[in-house]
C-alpha cells in the first residue's frame, strides 16, 4: 500500500449502532497514525494520535487501535449519535514527520 | 485550548488577484504551522510546512513563487497566492503545532478558506 486508504467511504447507521472504520497504511518507516473528525463547516478535529502497535486509545463513545506491523488502525464508536454524524480523517506520519491523509469516511447518524 | 483561527473563509476575486489567507494560532505559540490544499474529492494534500523566523519547506509540485508563505511570529503564518488564476480555485486550510512539539502530536486547525478565481 503507497497510500492512506480508509473504508468504507461513506456509512449511514441509526442512532444507538456502534460502528467502526479502517484506515490502512504502509507499515514501512511508520512514525504516527491520527485520527481527526472532520464536521461541516467547521475545522477538523484531532481525535487521537498513536505511535505503537497495539496501542489503543479511547475518548468517551470512540476508540482506536493500531496495528503498525500490518499497517492498518480501526476506529470504533459505540452507541453512534446525530452529533457523531462527521467525517472521520485519518493520516500516516512516516519518518519524514510529514503526514499523508486519507480520503475520510463521511458518517451519517439518523435519529 | 488550543484555537487556530484562519480568515478570510471564501474569496471570490478575478483572475490575476494576489489572495493573502492568514493563519493564528490564538491561545498558543505555533513554531510550526502547515499549509494544505484540498481538491473535491482527493485527500488533504501538504503544499508547505512553515517555520517562524525560517525559510518555509515546499512540498514537490508547489511553486514557492506562486505560493508565498511568511511566518513572522509564533502565532501568524499567511499564505499568499500570487497572481491567482482559475486553476488555483481549492480549498485551503493551515494547521499548528503546540510549541516545538514534534509529529507525534496533534496538528490543530484553522476553518479553511474556499478560494474561487473567475
């Protein structure tokens, strides 16, 4: 994999069901993974940021792993809400500190 | 904590127009501030990380003379697009570091600007 691919690129849930995405990357020269919330007209939000593998990370409703030998990290949310409706970003840090972005996947939470 | 506010939010100017988008970072200092572009559907892409009181770092395929970047203090970058043309028309959205932390750590946002040359 050159790229940042996350799946799928887009998700409708009803309120209440927990989801997760993926986000996979190049596991070579592996520095940092971020995972950013990106909602409608406003500015994108970190969410976590990881740098061993097996690391796992939780803030409220949302959690993340990280596996970088594979090179793939899960996002997980449980008991999704509208206000969870966003898209989720997620970027590599290699060894050149620079980040490399994937496309996002767009989630829509229907009440 | 840690609020970057950019501005302007949309230009629509002719083409031919310098456009000047500032970045701040407003509760903190910034050493490091990063430009991106974003065209519809593709991902972020980096055009230059900038460095108070340094020279910016281009990514490839960016023109440093089309895309002028200053960053004089720690908490004000701006991106200048110099004699804008219609191909130029993106979104652009700069992003701050916390202090000298490095890439381990989170990169902090700006709105965006929607830039439309006619």
């Amino acid at each position: 994999i050159l790229n940042v691919e996350q799946s799928p690129q887009s998700l409708h849930v009803q309120e209440g069901d927990s989801t997760n995405f993926t986000c996979s990357f190049p596991s070579s020269n592996f520095y940092a993974l971020h995972w950013y919330r990106w909602e409608t007209a406003k500015s994108p939000e970190a969410l976590f940021v990881m740098t061993l593998n097996g690391d796992e990370k939780k803030k409220g409703r949302i959690s993340a792993t990280l596996n970088t030998k594979e090179g793939y990290s899960y996002l997980y949310i449980k008991g999704s809400q509208p206000e969870d409706s966003a898209t989720y970003l997620c970027a590599r840090g290699g060894n050149n500190r620079k980040l490399i972005w994937g496309l996002g996947t767009s989630l829509a939470v229907n009440p | 904590g840690a609020v970057v506010s950019q501005h302007p939010s949309r230009v629509i100017c002719k083409s031919g127009t310098s456009v000047k988008i500032e970045c701040r970072s407003l509760d903190f200092q910034a050493t490091t501030m990063f430009w991106y572009r974003q065209f519809p559907k593709q991902s972020l892409m980096l055009m230059a990380t900038s460095n108070e009181g340094s020279k910016a770092t281009y990514e490839q395929g960016v023109e440093k003379d089309k895309f002028l970047i200053n960053h004089a203090s720690l908490t004000l970058s701006t991106l200048t697009v110099t004699s804008a043309h219609p191909e130029d028309s993106s979104f652009y959205i700069c992003s701050a570091r916390v202090g000298r932390t490095g890439p381990h750590q989170p990169q902090h946002f700006g709105d965006g600007t929607r830039l439309s040359i006619l």
